[in-house]
C-alpha cells in the first residue's frame, strides 16, 4: 500500500497531541531436525560496549506513565566478561578515577558537575580505557559527554552532547596459520550525539506535554550514518481515565559507500489509554508507523493491549497482554549487537506483528520481590549471525523469520543500602527456519550482590551464566556447539576518607577463554586497581 503524504500532512501529524562451565566445541550435525520457538531472546556482547555514561543530572525524564507493558521484543545485551563495567559514580561529588590493569589496561574515569541544585544542573563525563590484549585482541574506548538542565516553574529543559570512540581488531582467525598486520584487522567506530529535551510535567496544566530532538552521526571504517528524530508526548484525563499520545518524525541517511545512499524515514503515531474497571485496570492503544524508503512504502499498525488485577492489593498483580513492535534496524545499532560485522551488510527492520505475555509481580515483604512471566511472539526478519568464509571469521546477517517462547523468573532482596541481591533465570526456545538460531542462548541466569560495611568499604560480585549457542560459517555442512558460560567478577572499594578512596575488580574468575562469539574468545581472568580522588 503506497502513501503519499504532504508537507502539510506531515506537520499535522507530528503536531498531534503526543536485558560454569568449561568451553568446548561439538560438531553438530546440521541435517538434525531442530524447531526450537522464540521469546526475549537475549544476547552476549564484547566489546566494544556502546553505551552512553549515564551522568547524574536534573530528573528531566518525562514522568507520564508508560502504560503499555514493556515486553521486550528483541535482545538485550548483556556486559559480562569485560572489563567495561564502570565504576558507580558518587552523587554530589566531582572525581578522578585513575587505574590499571593486567593486559597492559589504563582506567581513566572523570565526574565534573555543579554539585547539588534543585533548579539547575551542568556537567561533563570522560571516560578512557584501554588494552593491549593477546593475540590481537586490543581495544580502545574514548567517551565524552556535555550535559545540562534547567528547571523553571514547573518546565524542564536540557541537553545533552558527546563523542564516543571505539577501536578494536578482528582477532578472530588461526593466528598459527595467519600474520595478519594490525592495518588490515582493525576497525574504529565513530558515534557523535546529542539531544534537547523539554517538558512541563511539573507544572500545574492539565495537559502534560515533552518535546525532544535526538541526532546521531556514526560512522564506521567504510560506511557511515545520519539519524535525527523529532517527538512528543502528550498526556491528559479523559473521564475516569488517562489518554497518552506519543508521536514521532525519525529519518535515517545511511552511505554504503561514495556511490550508493540509503534513506528511510518514519512518521510514528502511539495513542493509548487506561482506566480502571472495578479491580481491573486496562490499558488498550495502536502503534502505527508509515515507512517511507527506497525499498518499501508501507505502514505498519500493531495493537496494543494490557489488563492487570491485584490478586493481593498492592502487593500481588496479575498481568496478561497483547503486543506488537517494529525495530527500526541501522547501522549504528547492528554494530552495537555484533562489533564483529563484516562492512557491507543489508539493512532490514525486525517485526513482532504479535507479542503475547502473561505473568505475576509480587511483594512477599517491604525487602523481596519476586516475578514470573511467560511469552510467546513472531519475530520477522530476526538478524541471526554467521561467519563468512574468509580468513578473518567477521561475521554476516542472516535475517530470519523466528517464532520465540521465553520464560522468565526472577527476585530481589534490598536491605536499606546495606545489602542487595538480585537473581533472574530466562529460558529461550526458538523456531527458526535455519538448523539453529546462531548465537543465541538457550538460557541466562544473571545474579548480583553488593553490601556496604560501615560506610566506607563496598563489596559486591555479579555472576553470569549464559547456555550453549551454536556457531555457524556461511555455506559450512555443520556448526558448531559452544558450551554454557559461567562468569563470575568481583569488586570491592574503600573510602580511606571523604577525598581518597581505593577499588578493585576482578573479572572471569574463572579463568576460561570461552567464546562469546564464534571464533572470538574472551580474556581469561583480568582485573583493573586504581585510586579514587573526590573534590
């Protein structure tokens, strides 16, 4: 179905009130009749980590609940093994992190901001790691990030810009056949972002509004990416119940090479609404989406439908739902699930045309939650990754139509801030036209505690143990079984006093060199010491 749409059409509808064992490998035989199904299938991911350093800023979030129960439709990736998890950073506090690692591993981490203000905030983040690795696997991470925020009778406005850098090789091939020069395996990411921000959700109108203007520019070695998006979200009573509308206009300029351009853009309408009837509260919305790119012209439209009812009044709620999402594929976000990606890659979106979900959130007493949940969706066009077939084991997108059931448990336990444990365990089962669902987990349990001990030494550990996956080469006759992986990282820090502090973490207890990707495996056990000045 082709759309037309007008200038005027456009502005009208933007303007619309708006997630222990020993690695081995096993030849499997591909001709095995496998039909696993499909649900919230997670996956496992090296570096480089691309995320954003999150500074503690203004609460500038837009405070209008987001009804529609978030199920998440596609992989969220988990940071273990690595040495990226960044140090917690102090509230109110400007400091310098300063540590070192084996790997030949330099920390740099700088906090600079304003201190405490309720009506303003300012700041800037810096944050360098490096290491030299083994058998290639050397990496590189620069972030910078310019943040700001005002708050002015009841209306927020900030902002935020940065430059992230991340460098790393192709280690991934048989470095006793091959010597390959660094020039020829490296790969630089380039992300250069921003945003500007604005609501009025602490004001006294009725109708609650926020604005933003998202950019990205990324780039990677021979291919590079423009986004810019436009939104807002409106929200209000209506009779005993709350209307919320989301609408947003997003475009993406991808350059393949100097020849061939790609250009998509999306016009998104998101309204919903919720009431309460007697003890059930419901919430029924659409998702709709228009498409217009060089290779289709088509909307997209999904229902979306939620009803909760307390078992127990506000401490025992069970929850079933009717979903649908679209994943707005580029290359930016490719490269973030798989840094090991050939160059030259097609670029599809996913669809869940359904997601179905049912579970239980609860409270046993004021320090432990628990939940149990489980759902059933169709993912179009899921990304499942292969090795190609040259020496450097990059990988290639085979997009597959996959069904995904997945059931999930978990708990958490918080004692003031004296004590936290959390735990979870996910269960995928897929339903995929290939042999396997290449890559991903047939389970994850994901386990971390901190304590603090008389205010001044902080110990915690984070424990992750992700099931086999299979890996694949293009055109191979069998893949190949990657056992469970058990991950276990230790932390621990100590405030000598107000100004000089001390840390440790010490990652991969266990010591293997298992294989997050196919072909790529991780460092054995490392670990980064430093010193900590607050001023």
């Amino acid at each position: 179905m082709k759309f037309v749409l007008s200038l005027k059409a456009f502005v009208f509808l933007l303007c619309i009130p708006q997630i222990l064992f020993s690695q081995s490998e096993e030849k499997v035989d591909v001709y095995t009749k496998y039909k696993p199904v499909l649900s919230d299938a997670r996956r496992v991911e090296t570096q480089p980590d691309i995320q954003h350093p999150e500074p503690k800023t203004l609460n500038l979030k837009y405070s209008f609940t987001d009804f529609r129960y978030n199920v998440s439709p596609n992989f969220t990736p988990i940071t273990a093994q690595n040495y990226k998890a960044k140090p917690t950073i102090p509230e109110n506090s400007n400091f310098l992190k300063v540590g070192f690692g084996n790997y030949t591993t330099p920390l740099l981490l700088l906090n600079l901001h304003n201190k405490y203000n309720k009506n303003y905030s300012y700041g800037l983040n810096a944050f360098h790691l490096s290491s030299e690795g083994k058998n290639q696997n050397s990496f590189i991470n620069d972030e910078i990030l310019l943040y700001g925020a005002r708050s002015l009778n009841g209306n927020n406005i900030g902002g935020k810009a940065g430059f992230n850098r991340y460098g790393y090789n192709y280690y991934g091939y048989n470095h006793e056949k091959y010597n390959f020069k660094t020039d020829s395996i490296n790969q630089v990411l380039i992300d250069i972002f921003a945003n500007v921000h604005f609501d009025n959700s602490n004001s006294a109108k009725k109708v609650k509004t926020a604005f933003d203007i998202d950019f990205y520019s990324f780039s990677a070695k021979k291919i590079s990416e423009l986004n810019y998006r436009i939104s807002n979200t409106t929200g209000f009573k209506v009779a005993n119940g709350d209307f919320l509308i989301k609408t947003a206009y997003e475009g993406f300029t991808t350059d393949i090479d100097s020849i061939n351009k790609f250009v998509r853009n999306y016009v998104d309408i998101n309204p919903s609404y919720k009431f309460k009837y007697k003890e059930v509260y419901i919430t029924a919305g659409a998702f709709l989406s228009l498409i217009f790119d060089s290779t289709e012209s088509s909307p997209v439209l999904y229902p979306q439908f939620n009803l909760d009812y307390f078992l127990v009044p506000e401490k025992t709620k069970a929850y079933v739902g009717l979903n649908g999402f679209m994943n707005k594929s580029s290359i930016k976000y490719q490269y973030i699930q798989n840094p090991y990606l050939k160059e030259f890659f097609e670029i599809k979106n996913s669809y869940s045309p359904y997601i179905i979900y049912g579970g239980i959130k609860g409270k046993l007493s004021s320090t432990f939650d628990y939940c149990l949940e489980i759902s059933q969706q169709a993912i179009m066009n899921m990304p499942l990754y292969m090795s190609d077939t040259f020496p450097l084991n990059k990988f290639v997108i085979k997009y597959d139509d996959v069904g995904l059931f997945k059931f999930k448990t978990g708990m958490s336990y918080k004692k003031f801030e004296k004590i936290k444990i959390q735990s979870d365990f996910t269960y995928f089962k897929y339903n995929t036209n290939e042999a396997y669902a290449f890559q991903m987990p047939d389970f994850e349990w994901n386990t971390s505690f901190s304590t603090l001990i008389k205010s001044k030494f902080t110990l915690g550990a984070n424990i992750f143990v992700i099931g086999k996956r299979y890996g694949k080469a293009i055109g191979a006759w069998q893949s190949t079984e990657l056992s469970p992986i058990a991950d276990i990282n230790i932390n621990a820090s100590y405030m000598h006093n107000k100004k000089l502090g001390f840390f440790i973490n010490l990652n991969n207890l266990t010591n293997k060199d298992y294989q997050l990707w196919y072909n790529y495996p991780v460092y054995k056990i490392n670990g980064i010491a430093g010193v900590t000045f607050v001023f």
